[in-house]
C-alpha cells in the first residue's frame, strides 16, 4: 500500500493537552501507511524533540492574523503543501485551524481537518466568528469528545461534518500497584488559568487543612496565576500545605505518590489529566462540565460536583478521606474504564481511520 502524506499543524510544542495528544499522535502514526509532515508557527516547547525525533517540522512563524506578512506565510504554506504532495492535513487547536485550513485549501490539499479540543471559554465572540469562517474550509472536524462536538453544533458545523475522536492515554505507563489507604496527598494538574479556577479548590482545601493536618496539596502546571493563586493561599493560611510545582514532566510519578486527584475547572471538552488519574487508579473529584460528564460516571468512577462550588468540591473530598475503602474502589472502577475505552491504540486506529476514509472519499469524488 502507498503512504499517504499527511501533515499536522500545531502552534508549538510546549506542554499542554493538546500538544500531548498530537505528539503522541505523530510519534505514532504507521509509517508503513503514512508519511507524517508536521508543520507549527513556532519550532519551539519542551516536546519539540521528541517530534524532530520521528518527523519533519517547519516552521511559518506569524506575528498576528491582522498583519500583511501573514498572508505571505499562507502563500508559503500552500506551497509547501503542493510541493510535498499533502493528502490530509489536520490542524490542531485555534490558531491552526485559522491559519492551515484556507491554507491548505487554496493547495488544493483534498483532505482538510479542523479540530476542536476545548470549548472556547477564553475566546471572544470575534475569535469564535473567526473560527467558524475557518471551518468553512474543513472537510470535516475532529472533536475529542461529545461536548466539544456539541459546540461545534451549536456554531452550525453540520453534524455530518463533525467526527468524535477522544483523547487516549498510555494505560501501561500508569498501572501502578494500589490498595486502600490514607488519603494524604491532593494531586491537581492544570495550567495556572482562569478556567481552571484553582481559586475554588484553595477555598475548598482550606477548611480540610485544618480537620486534617496530615493532609497536602500538590498542583502541576504553569500559568500567569502563579503569584496570585500564591497570594491566595498564604491569605487563606495554606501556604505550607500547598505546593505549586510548576510544569511537571513526569506527571506519571507524580501520580503514583499521590491519594487522590482533584480538578476544579469550570470549562473542559476532555481533560488528559484526569484520564491519566483515572488511568493511575486514583479516586477523582471534578466539576460536572463538558465533557466530564461522559468520562467520569459520578458515584462509580469518580466524583463529580457543581462548578464553582467550593462547598460541595470540599464535601466530596471530605468523604474520600474518611472513607479509604470507597475511595480505592471508585479508583479501581477509574482505572478498568480507562484501560477498556481510552488507550492511545485506540486513539491513532480512530485516526488512521479517519484519513484514509476521508481520503477514498476524495479518491471516488475525483
């Protein structure tokens, strides 16, 4: 069988869902079937070697869709499309689709994939607009799950367009050994933004801390809200008992040590770091939005809540702690959904599928 040459579009390679997902997707696309091109606005980011690793990245930097050299790296961009004979392209977050999809359409590329892996809850009605005109040159979508999905609906991609691929996780690298135990150690990991509101977990914490002196906080990942959420704890005397890591590269060791895993998050299509608790064995509480819901079922895999509620956040953590035993149950069940329906093979098949699919389908039209 002839390899397909399929390109994918990413802002950077700093870490991130998205970037985890679609560096796991690159490394590990049959290279027997297809010739993987990776195309970015900025060659840089922590995981930017593991993908000069195992493909060709080149680089159309951009200072703003507004400014007139823009249009002379799209130009570029078709061009380096046609030249290497680019079957699919798929773009991976906001600024590429913008950016890739008319792109790659004026190339003439038959295949052209946008994607929708959050749910816009930082982006301004223009931004969404600007989306929307966007997608008007996909062949199709990619959602990573039915929230996302249904955004996209409710922005008028007609359904038939829209393909639902959920994120997947590397279940071996988190088959950790647990049993019930003493719940000591809070893990949360989420970049340091608004909508993850960590100000909300600190709230819920704070009363824990003190009916449980043994019990600590631990928060992964990087942001603008470092020196606030900082603030935010020593005014609410918890500094000693949280501890802000920054970016964690070895999330899996992180999770190993941990008890329990916590999400506050008022917006989110498909967080990879709840699989990988989940995956890890550990009980979860999170808020009930996006698409939480269809990965955590409530009461048997994991505890979901009310967003912004730091009182029923604290309850629900409240009853893992002085209930050991049901905790390591809901992480048990956790861990055997994960491994039955979110593996990363399950997630590169979903997408080797859908580019030769979309691909016969061009082959037919032409």
């Amino acid at each position: 069988m002839a390899q397909k040459s399929v390109a994918i579009f990413l802002t950077s390679f700093h870490p991130g869902g998205t970037e985890r997902q679609m560096t796991e997707l690159i490394q590990r696309l049959d290279r027997t079937r297809f010739d993987v091109h990776v195309a970015c606005f900025h060659r840089e980011g922590a995981w930017l070697p593991r993908v000069d690793a195992c493909a060709p990245v080149t680089e159309f930097p951009i200072a703003g869709f507004t400014r007139p050299a823009t249009l002379a790296r799209a130009a570029a961009f078709a061009r380096w499309c046609r030249t290497r004979r680019i079957g699919a392209v798929l773009a991976c977050d906001f600024y590429a689709n913008t950016f890739a999809l008319p792109a790659a359409a004026v190339a003439g590329v038959p295949v052209r994939l946008g994607s929708r892996r959050e749910l816009a809850p930082d982006k301004s009605a223009p931004q969404i607009a600007l989306q929307r005109q966007a997608y008007r040159f996909a062949t199709g979508v990619v959602a990573n799950s039915s929230a996302a999905a249904d955004r996209l609906r409710r922005e008028r991609i007609a359904s038939e367009r829209i393909h639902v691929i959920a994120n997947g996780v590397d279940v071996d690298r988190f088959a950790f050994a647990r049993q019930a135990r003493e719940i000591r150690t809070l893990v949360s990991v989420a970049n340091l933004r608004g909508e993850k509101a960590h100000e909300i977990l600190f709230e819920a914490f704070a009363p824990l801390a003190t009916a449980h002196p043994a019990l600590r906080l631990k928060i992964a990942g990087d942001g603008p809200r470092a020196a606030q959420l900082r603030a935010l704890a020593r005014s609410l005397g918890i500094a000693d008992r949280v501890e802000l890591l920054g970016h964690c590269e070895d999330v899996a060791a992180l999770l190993e040590q941990a008890d329990a895993f916590v999400l506050p998050s008022r917006s989110e299509a498909f967080p990879n770091s709840v699989v990988e608790a989940m995956a890890a064995g550990l009980p979860v509480v999170a808020c009930a939005v996006g698409g939480l819901p269809e990965l955590v079922d409530s009461e048997r895999t994991g505890l979901l809540v009310p967003a912004d509620d730091p009182a029923a956040m604290r309850d629900a953590l409240e009853s893992l702690i002085v209930h050991p035993a049901r905790a390591a149950a809901l992480g048990d069940a956790a861990r055997e959904a994960i491994s039955r329906r979110y593996s990363f093979a399950r997630m590169i098949r979903a997408f080797e599928d859908l580019f030769v699919s979309q691909l016969q389908l061009f082959s037919r039209a032409a």
